[in-house]
C-alpha cells in the first residue's frame, strides 16, 4: 500500500540524470584485493571521478583492444 501524502511523480519525474546516453542497467561484481581496492580509490581521487568509472573506463579500453586485435 502505498504512504498517504506520497509523491506520485517519484521514480518518473524525479530521476538522477548522470550525463550518459543510455542509463546503466547490468552489473558485474569482482573481487580484489585490498592493496588493489585501495590504488584504485587512490587513482579515483587522483582524476576526481569515482571507482565504479575507472572500472568501466578500463573495460571499455580492454573490449576495444580485444575487437582491434581480432579484426587484424
């Protein structure tokens, strides 16, 4: 049941808008270690961005090398 007073728009109206065409939806989960968890938040701090885009910047360069390296 929903709260009495609630907002209707919450979820439609009301959405963060991170700045990306198409809104992530999947996730992946890996675990590393700990000295490797904290260079990364060490390089997150160091380009001002968060983790979780250093991830996704790394998989980009990697999926992108891997189609290079089979069309040749």
């Amino acid at each position: 049941m929903a709260r009495p007073g609630g907002n209707p728009d919450f979820g439609t109206k009301y959405r963060f808008d991170y700045g990306r065409d198409e809104p992530l939806k999947e996730q992946v989960k890996a675990q590393v270690h700990p000295e490797v968890k904290h260079q990364l938040k060490n390089l997150a701090e160091q380009k001002e961005c968060t983790v979780p885009d250093l991830i996704r910047e790394a998989i980009d360069l990697y999926l992108a090398s891997q189609q290079t390296s089979q069309a040749s």
